[in-house]
C-alpha cells in the first residue's frame, strides 16, 4: 500500500511543478530543477539520451552533461517516431498555460508544431505512443484513449482507458495492439484501444511498459522488478532486475540498434542506464567519472 501511495504522490506532485526555466548544465543539477516525463535513446546528433521534462527537451552526453534543445514547455507525453530518426510527438503544456494539442518536431526537437488539437481538445496526453508496426497509427490518453491513424493529423476516441492507468506502448507487431501498465496489472487491448482485457500481474501495480526491438515487452512490476517477455508468449515473463531499492521506474527506453542498451527513469529524478539488457544498472554518466 505504501508503494501505491508513494508512485501516486509523485505523480501527483511533479505534475504540478511551477513552469520555471531550467538552466542546469549537468544531469546531477537538472534532477534539482524539474521532472522527466519521458526518455527515449537518442537516434542521431552526438547526444546519448533525450529526456522530456517539465521544462522542456534535454539531450544528455555520456559525461552526464544536459543541454536543453526545445523552447521551455512541459512534454507530459513524449514518443519517438519509428519512421523518422529526428522525428518526435509530443503533447502537454506550453509555458503560456493550456494544453498544447498533439505535436510534432522534424528537427529532433528543437521546434515544434502542432500537428491537431485531438478530439475534445486541446488535448493534453500524458500517456502516448507511435506503432512500430504502423508509424501512422498513434495512441493517446486524454480522459479516454484516443487514436490517429494518419500520423496525428486527425484523432478519433477509440474507447475508454482500463481504470489505474500509469503508461501504454504500441505493440511492434500489430498496430492495433497496445498495453496499459495499469495500478491492477497489464493489460492489452487487440481492436486499438476499443476494449481491454488483462494479460498479467492481477491486482499489481505496473508502474511502466515499452515495446522493443525483437518483439521484446518490458514491464516495471513494484515488488517484482523488472521485468520481459516475447509478444508471442506475453505471459511468460522473464525476471531481470529488481535491485532498484525504493525507487520506482517510470519510464523506459530500449535502444533499437542495441536491444542490450536501456535506460529508464524513476519517480526520483533518478536516470539510470543498463548495458547488458536489463539485469544490472546504473547511474546514467557514471562511467565517465
């Protein structure tokens, strides 16, 4: 219970930030300034990692160094585009206050543009993902799962969200596949978000999910770990990790070139980075000390 209350307060709280600039200059003194909302491997330019944060877009180097490339605007929901290397959407606030719609950024982050305001909007999807079967088909959650089938220019409620939901990954094979990691379990839904059904860890909080290379499903189970299974036997999980200690992963990231190569984020600010898929961790730049 004291897990549950802990992942909802942070979320809660950070969520509620004042839209002040971050000026850090390094990962250590970013952590002090804002939150991160999403995390992605970066796919071209120098830097390793691309953190979507309360105050904008950071690019981290492996020295820990963090850069902000995008105006200062809260990216609540952030997800790379499979189809393009320095393609991004994204949704959440700008820094005048209201929702920011769905967005796009074609200069690996550094402008941005509203691509639709979604139904019943401006939207502001916290959670939200791009099909790697289909880069075309886009979900997102604002109230009730929503769903883009023409890569975000026009939007269409797909059906209600399953009850707890923390984050969502499309599936890498079937576009109308997606997962829910949810404050009752994992959930999938096979008809584009239409309908539910739960796939595993009933009555468990999964505090994240993401879809990656090789059909590989990851899941954050609190009291269990990390965890993976392949799409075509969802329900055979693999335990990876579970040696975080009270911190809590909220999102995670898989480098598509090198499915060995994660990293992740907690609820702490904490940015941490796996070399060999997922079993050991550690601080992100601590190499380089």
């Amino acid at each position: 219970m004291m897990l549950r209350l802990s992942l909802a307060f942070a979320i809660l709280v950070f969520a509620r930030l004042a839209a002040q600039p971050a000026t850090a200059e390094t990962l250590a003194e970013l952590a002090q300034q804002t939150h991160y909302h999403g995390i992605v491997v970066a796919r071209s330019g120098t830097a390793t990692l691309l953190l979507a944060s309360h105050d904008g877009l950071f690019a981290l180097d492996k020295d820990g160094t963090a850069t902000q490339v995008s105006p200062t605007q809260d990216f609540m929901g952030f997800s790379p585009d499979p189809a393009a290397a320095t393609s991004y959407y994204a949704s959440g606030h700008p820094a005048s206050g209201g929702n920011s719609g769905f967005l796009r950024s074609a200069d690996g982050g550094g402008t941005w543009k509203q691509l639709s305001p979604g139904t019943d909007g401006p939207v502001d999807f916290h959670q939200m993902d791009v099909s790697p079967a289909d880069p075309k088909t886009i979900y997102g959650s604002y109230g009730q799962i929503q769903v883009s089938r023409d890569g975000g220019s026009t939007w269409s409620i797909a059906g209600n969200a399953p009850s707890g939901l923390i984050a969502i990954a499309a599936s890498s094979v079937n576009a109308e596949r997606v997962y829910a990691a949810t404050e009752n379990g994992l959930y999938a839904s096979e008809d584009g978000g239409a309908s539910w059904t739960p796939v595993s860890f009933k009555g468990e909080v999964v505090s994240t999910v993401e879809v990656g290379p090789n059909k590989i499903v990851y899941a954050f189970v609190l009291g269990q770990g990390l965890m993976k299974a392949v799409e075509d036997d969802i329900g055979n999980w693999q335990p990876l990790s579970n040696e975080f200690g009270e911190a809590i992963p909220l999102h995670l990231a898989v480098d598509g070139k090198d499915d060995q190569h994660l990293a992740l984020t907690t609820q702490s600010n904490d940015v941490l980075e796996s070399l060999d898929g997922g079993k050991s961790w550690r601080p992100f730049g601590k190499s380089a000390e």
